[in-house]
C-alpha cells in the first residue's frame, strides 16, 4: 500500500538564486547563499554588509613581508581603535571582523605571537569597521584584509594566482606598507627588495599618466622598532640609510607618502618550542607609534 503525503512546493526559493549577488572586491557575480566568492575566495560577508548601507566602504591594503609584523601590527590596532573614546570611534562591522582582534590579543596575552597567516585567501581574517569622528558629517566605513606575505609577492611575480590581491590591490585608496626594522638594520636586503616589488606594482595600478606618480597614500611601516631606536628619531633617514633603493622609489613614483616607526612588543626573548625549534616570545607588549600611520592615512579622508 502507498501512503500518500502532502509536499508543499517551495520553487519560490528559486526567486532568491534568480538575483545574483556581486562580490564587493571582484565584482563576481554568486549566489546570495555563498560563503565566500567563487571567483576570488574574498568573504561575501562583505558584500552584503556593503549592500546593507548607503555609505560604500573604502579600502585600505595592510602589506609586507612575511614576518614584518602584519597580523600582530592590525590585531593591535583594532584593539586600541575599538577603545577610543575622544573625537574617534571606531565600530567593527560584522562579527567576523572582531575574529582578527580577538586572535592576537588572545596570543599575546599567553606571551606568544600569533601564528603566521596561511596563504589559502578563504582563511584570512578581514576586518570591515566604522569610523566616526566629530567634525565629519558622515562616518567613514573601512575595509582591512590581513593578506598572507607570500600570497601578496606571489601575485606580483605572477599576476592573476591571488585573483584576491590583485582587485584588492586595484580598488585600495590608500596603502600600509610594513618593512621589518631589525632586518634592514642586519643587511637583510629582502625586505627592501620586497617592498620595492609592491611598490612598483602599486604605483603601476594608478599611475598618472602626465606625471608618471601615484595619487595614492602610502604610508611605510618600519616595524620592530622597539630593537632599533633609532627608528623612532628618523623614521625616513634610517630607510634612506638602510633601504636606499626603496627611498628613492618612493619619491620617483609617489606623489604623497610618508615613513614611520611602531613596535607591539617591549621586549622579546628566544626560547625552544619543541618541533619549532628557536622561536621568539613577547616578554611584554607596550604599544608604540600604531595609530599614527592609521590617522596619517585617512586624515584627509
């Protein structure tokens, strides 16, 4: 014997698959289910927060190295922005953007950096927030991946393996460049090497065609800077003297930039991590100089 059973017809869902939902950073077109963007892995999350609001986020790419500090540097800054409570505020949009926070001051509050940052762009951390300062009519809504170092040089030796780096790279307004301080000083000339090659592919995004330079802000980031001192007297004479080839890329090809000195940590030590070998440990995080590339950078926002 068949039992009959009544099943409601539900094509009506199809309806929400018919419109499809633009990724904000490729501008590919997913379902509005997706997770994350089926062109380029950026978080569709930002998509529809975007959509949610009259104000359009602007863009700002944190890059570097791996190892000059990224992830620690914009965990920090979060977390020293979210408690400001002057002429700032700043709010994070999204539960996903506290993840980044949440993650280094978890870290190094056991006394231990966070792990590196995987290169896989579906597990990155992205922060979106809001910015509202008290003589702007309107709030300022931003938008600050954590992009893995070697995900960022690869795309610019090889244009088109991140297609996430590169559309970002092409939508930033304005750029955070971090250069390890300790390693420069030590002769180590990867890391001017490196933030030569983003430059140079920065500036080739958005060149002037009259004047061959780049309108857009970048602001340089001599990290580690509690180990070298004298970063912080002369942020742009220690790169002159140690990061010539970089110096004068910035003033041939960018009309508006600017160096500056930060650490996290006070101080470090070395210790053995079984299966990890020598590895470096804060002994106590004092903050300096972190939100004052931030405030450079979108000061005449």
């Amino acid at each position: 014997m068949t039992i009959s059973v009544i099943q409601p017809l539900e094509s009506y869902r199809l309806i929400q698959y018919a419109t499809p939902i633009p990724c904000y950073i490729c501008d590919s077109d997913n379902t509005f289910d997706s997770e994350y963007c089926s062109h380029c892995q950026a978080p569709m999350a930002l998509a529809h927060q975007a959509n949610s609001q009259k104000i359009a986020p602007k863009m700002i790419a944190v890059i570097g190295p791996s190892g000059a500090g990224k992830t620690v540097y914009l965990g920090m800054l979060m977390d020293m922005l979210s408690r400001l409570t002057g002429n700032m505020q700043v709010y994070a949009r999204g539960a996903f953007s506290i993840t980044l926070q949440q993650t280094v001051v978890g870290a190094l509050s056991r006394g231990e950096f966070p792990h590196k940052t995987p290169n896989e762009p579906e597990r990155w951390n992205w922060v979106h927030c809001q910015i509202r300062r008290k003589n702007d009519k309107q709030p300022l809504e931003l938008i600050m991946p954590d992009m893995a170092g070697e995900a960022v040089i690869e795309e610019v030796d090889r244009p088109h393996t991140y297609r996430v780096v590169r559309k970002f790279l092409e939508k930033c307004e304005s750029a955070l460049v971090l250069i390890d301080a300790v390693r420069l000083r030590n002769g180590d000339r990867d890391q001017d090497f490196f933030a030569m090659k983003l430059l140079s592919s920065l500036s080739e995004l958005d060149a002037d065609a009259k004047r061959g330079r780049s309108k857009r802000r970048v602001a340089l980031l001599l990290t580690k800077a509690d180990q070298c001192e004298e970063c912080f007297d002369n942020p742009s004479e220690f790169a002159k003297k140690h990061a010539a080839g970089l110096w004068l890329q910035c003033q041939e090809r960018f009309s508006n930039y600017k160096f500056f000195a930060c650490s996290v940590a006070g101080s470090c030590a070395a210790c053995d991590a079984f299966a990890e070998g020598q590895i470096r440990v804060p002994l106590r995080i004092e903050p300096r100089g972190v939100t004052n590339p931030f405030e450079w950078l979108i000061g005449n926002n």
